[in-house]
C-alpha cells in the first residue's frame, strides 16, 4: 500500500498499537490470575507471607532458602524478561529465616523499554500470591555526605523522578484505590524491625530518601547537585513504581538501598561492572541483615 488512509491520518484516535502500550489497568486482573494459576501449578498452595526484590547483585540471598522452588521468568506468564548482566530472572519460593517468602532473582527496568504496568507486574504478582510485606532492594549511588560506598541505607521515603507512575490509566479498585495514599510508603515499624535486627549484628544502617529516575544514564554531576537539594540521599533506576504499585495494593514496604558507588562528581566515574561488584562485597552483610529481619518478622 502506498498511500495512507483516513484513519491513519487521524492522529486525534489511537492506532492499536499505540493502544498496545497504554497501561494494562483494564485486564490486569485477569492477567494476575493467569500467572498466579500457572506459579501454583509449580509450587502448589504455598502462600508466602514476604516477597522479597532482590537487585543488582543482591539475588544470591534466595540461593540460601530452605525448601526452594525456583521459577524462570520464561516460564511465567505475562512476566516480562530481563537482559542485564547481574539479574538472574527466577522466582524463588522457600523459607528463610523461619518465614514463607517469595523471592524475585532480578527484576526488569523501565530503561529496558517496558512500560511501567509491564515493569511493576512481577511485584504485583508478589503481593496476589499473598505476600502482604515486600522487602525491595536496589544497587544505589551514595548523594549524602552521611554515605559511603558498600552502606546499607534503609529507605525513608522516595522522589519519583521517573516521568511517569504505574497507576495512570484505568484503576481497577479490585487491586486498589484510585488515589493510593502514600505518606508512610516505606512502613515506619518495618524500619525499626530492621533497625532491631542490624544491632545485635553490628551492621550499621543508614537512613534517606531514595531518589528514583528512568535511566539508563548516570547522572551528571549537576544533576546531583540538583537531586542534594531536593532532599534525596541516594539514587536509582527502579524500586520507585514497584513501591507504587505495592501501596496501591495494600502491601507494607521495606526499602533497602546498596550504595555501591557514590552518586556523579563526588568520586571516580560511574560503570556497571563496579556497581556488581561493591554489591557482591557487601553480599554477606546483606544475607545477614535480611535473615535477622526475616527472623524478627517470624517472633
Ligand atoms: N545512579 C543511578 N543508578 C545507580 C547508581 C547511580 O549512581 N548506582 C547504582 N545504580
């Protein structure tokens, strides 16, 4: 066909494939379901009390579960796939610490070119398979001075810098409400338990506002500047729509920051491969902290 017809002229109406990328808000239920059946179908009725997000190189934690079922996400309806170096891409059912949980080895990024509905599924599937407490970790740059490269920083509260929220579209109020309050995203009592579980271990742990943007480039050094002022401590590329999304469903939040390099312009330049590798240091702190919380949780 060489010329173009009226419709496609007509910019006012959303082709299919634009209407393709819209949030999935209106199916997102039954897309939900599907994946639940299917994940049931490995593990049978396991109902994981904590869903845990495991980040750059922080997914070896699941590695240690008892009883662990793992899960690629090929193998997953409707989960999308990573490609980065460093995230795995397994569901991984078992118990730690004395606790049900349910782990995400990797997650995808909104970098990737997913749109955030498809990116915040995978957490979604969390929260429907039962977990109601979610425990999101991340690789970070350090922005606060109070920070160094390998701190554990519990997150406070966020900035979405992202450009977007994965709740714009069709709010389905079988998931949650409309306008999801978000003023104790990061659960205040799950910051003291974890603050109670790092004493006895001497891990020391830092406490901020996370700053999350789309990526996939570090930031400039004035935007860090810029990013100080606004109040963030450290920054990243996910966990913000996956915090969303968890509040929207009535999840209760634990945030975790790895800072494995300090933020654009107040160290050396910014690579990959340094920030797995910071994160693989701090891996056995890392385990030690998650068990001590997942025992306290279990008390
Ligand atoms: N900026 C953004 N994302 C990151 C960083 C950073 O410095 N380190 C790890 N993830």
């Amino acid at each position: 066909m060489t010329q173009l017809d009226e419709t496609q002229l007509d910019e006012t109406q959303p082709n299919e494939t634009q209407l393709n990328h819209q949030p999935a808000g209106e199916n997102l239920v039954e897309q939900l379901d599907e994946t639940v059946a299917a994940i049931r179908q490995r593990v049978g009725d396991r109902k994981p009390r904590v869903g845990l997000v495991l980040g750059s190189g922080l997914g070896p934690f699941a590695d240690h579960f008892d009883d662990r079922v793992a899960i690629d996400y090929g193998e997953i309806p409707h989960f999308p796939v990573s490609g980065i170096v460093g995230h795995a891409g397994r569901l991984v059912f078992g118990r730690a610490g004395g606790v049900d949980c349910v782990a995400m080895q990797g997650r995808v990024h909104y970098y990737e070119g997913h749109d955030l509905p498809t990116v915040t599924f995978p957490t979604r599937t969390l929260v429907r398979l039962g977990a109601d407490i979610l425990i999101i970790t991340n690789a970070a740059g350090g922005i606060s001075d109070q920070l160094e490269v390998g701190s554990l920083m519990l997150i406070s509260d966020h900035l979405n810098l992202v450009g977007a929220n994965p709740l714009r579209g069709f709010n389905d109020e079988r998931l949650g409400p409309r306008f999801p309050d978000m003023t104790e995203a990061y659960a205040p009592e799950l910051r003291e338990l974890a603050r109670r579980a790092a004493e006895p271990l001497a891990i020391e742990l830092a406490e901020g506002v996370y700053v999350g943007l789309a990526g996939p480039t570090y930031e400039t050094p004035a935007e860090i500047t810029m990013l100080r002022r606004l109040g963030g401590d450290a920054v990243g590329m996910s966990t913000v729509p996956e915090v969303i999304v968890a509040n929207h469903m009535g999840a209760r939040v634990l945030g975790i920051s790895c800072i494995t390099n300090m933020a654009a312009g107040t160290g050396p330049e910014l690579s990959h491969d340094d920030v797995t590798e910071t994160a693989k240091l701090v891996e056995s702190t890392f385990v030690s902290l998650l068990t001590g919380i997942l025992q306290n949780l279990a008390k």
